[in-house]
C-alpha cells in the first residue's frame, strides 16, 4: 500500500496517457527521494529498464519538488515539431492589499515567479487578464488555472516573489564583492550574477538560477540554460549552468560556420536554405 501522500509509478498507464494528448505533462509518480526520482527522470526518455516509455527518445522529463517528496513529470513529444523549453518563470499581475490585519487598500503588483505548482510541481497555468472594481477604481490582474488542479493564492504568490527578489537583491550586490571570474563574453553579468546567488543559496539549480536570471532582465541566458537543462535531463546546478554560458560565449566568438546564428547553404533544388547555428544558438529561426 502507498504511504500517505506518496503517489506511486503506474508507468503503463501514464505513458498512454500521455501519447492520447501528446504535448501535455502528466505527473508519474512522487518519489520519497531526490536520487530516485531523477534516475526514473533520465531513465523514462531513454525508456531504460522502463518498456513503457519506448522508443528511446518520445518522452520528454523533469523534476520538482513536491509536497511528499519529489514528483516526476513526463510529456509525450514523438511526432511533434521540436518544442520551446518550459519556461524558467511566470509573470503575474497579482493583488497587493498589504501585510496589516486592517484594510489598506489595494494596489497591481507584477511578479515573476516559478514555472511549476509550489505543491505538487506541475506546470503553471497561463495567466488571462481580469478587471474588477474596488473603492471606486477599476483594476487589471491575471487569473490562471493551474492543470494540476492547485489554486494559487495571491498572497502565497506575493510570498513566493518576495522571498527571491531577495535573493536576486543580495545577489546583485554581491556582485561587485566577488573576485572576476573567467570572463563570459556577453553573459558576463549573468554568470556574474549567478555566482552571486550561489553564495546565498546552497545547491542553487540550474532552472532556479534560470528564474533569477529572467527576473534580473537575462531573458536569453535564461532561456540558453532551459535548452541545456533538456539536453542534460535536468542535471545542472547554478554553478554548471554559468559555466555553460561561458563556454557558450567562447564558442560563438569562436564560431566561423553561420552568420549571426545562421548557417546558409544551397539546397539540393536550387533553393537557399537557412538553418540555426547548433553552436551559436542564437535566437534565430530557420528558413526553408
């Protein structure tokens, strides 16, 4: 029997589900440890011990924490045209009525905060804008679903805001403290600014330094360590993901094969083809 909380693999079932609505994330199981959780994690896209999740390479992973330990969450991606990364963050227009017992009135807040459930770590939902009326002013927030079923309370989401705008805050000042490290090209602030928050918190991950990154106006760092995170099946931690940007730096001011990330070539029909540099990846978009 399953302990309390814990939901346990009924992996045959999941991935059927999951290739009825491909594309969509679907939560296996909640493991009681991390270690056993990212080895079904790289194991399940791999389909490694796991016939249910075969061919090798027609599911998609990732892991979070979750109330009872941590959940692993898989997608079904065969067939389908190569997919965005999940995104490192959510932004948010939330309601701010203060931390008083009384009323104080109500002000819009924008907050960026993870991409994941706080509770069980499914996706967040997308936020869609909801006006209301309050002491004679109209306002604009976002109300969001949450597929996991969870609701995510606005004051939880203020918490969650505040408590790593803190830490982006600390990081930032952190940075003119630290001695340079190698130099990152044009991800240096961001590198620096990982280093930063890897001295405030231990075992920062790759996809936390990722949401601290969009947060501090580093969208495309952020977004570089989402596509590195997919090819390494989740296992970065902040530290490795600002050595990629490093070593991602180097290789695009290195680079000699494209032209500002793309690689023009003449097809076998005559036509000119343009595809992204695998070694700049820039954020260009190929063209047949």
């Amino acid at each position: 029997m399953a302990r309390l909380g814990r939901i346990v693999p009924r992996h045959s079932e999941i991935a059927q589900r999951a290739r009825d609505a491909r594309g969509k994330w679907f939560l296996v199981a909640v493991y009681p440890s991390t270690s056993s959780a990212r080895s079904a994690m790289s194991r399940i896209p791999r389909a490694e011990q796991m016939p249910a999740y075969t061919p090798a390479a027609a599911f998609e992973t990732y892991d979070a924490r979750h109330d009872y330990g941590t959940a692993v969450w898989v997608r079904y991606t065969a067939g389908l045209p190569k997919l965005t990364p999940r995104p490192s963050a959510m932004t948010y227009r939330v309601c701010d009525r203060g931390e008083s017992s009384g009323y104080t009135g109500v002000r819009v807040v924008t907050v960026t905060v993870a991409a994941e459930c706080p509770r069980c770590g499914g996706p967040r939902g997308e936020g869609s804008q909801h006006r209301f009326h309050e002491d004679g002013e109209w306002y604009v927030v976002d109300r969001w679903d949450n597929p996991c079923g969870h609701i995510d309370m606005h004051d939880a989401v203020l918490a969650e805001y505040r408590q790593w705008a803190r830490v982006l805050e600390v990081a930032e000042q952190k940075v003119a403290e630290l001695i340079a490290g190698p130099d990152a090209g044009e991800f240096t602030a961001a590198v620096s600014l990982l280093r930063g928050a890897t001295t405030q918190v231990r075992g920062l991950h790759a996809r936390q330094g990722a949401q601290l990154l969009q947060m501090g106006g580093h969208e495309e760092a952020a977004r570089r360590i989402e596509e590195a995170l997919v090819d390494r099946l989740g296992r970065m931690s902040a530290r490795q993901a600002g050595q990629y940007l490093t070593d991602l730096a180097a290789s695009r001011a290195a680079c000699i094969a494209c032209d500002g990330g793309l690689i023009n070539y003449r097809g076998r029909d005559g036509e000119f083809v343009s595809r992204r540099c695998a070694t700049c990846r820039r954020d260009v978009t190929s063209v047949a």
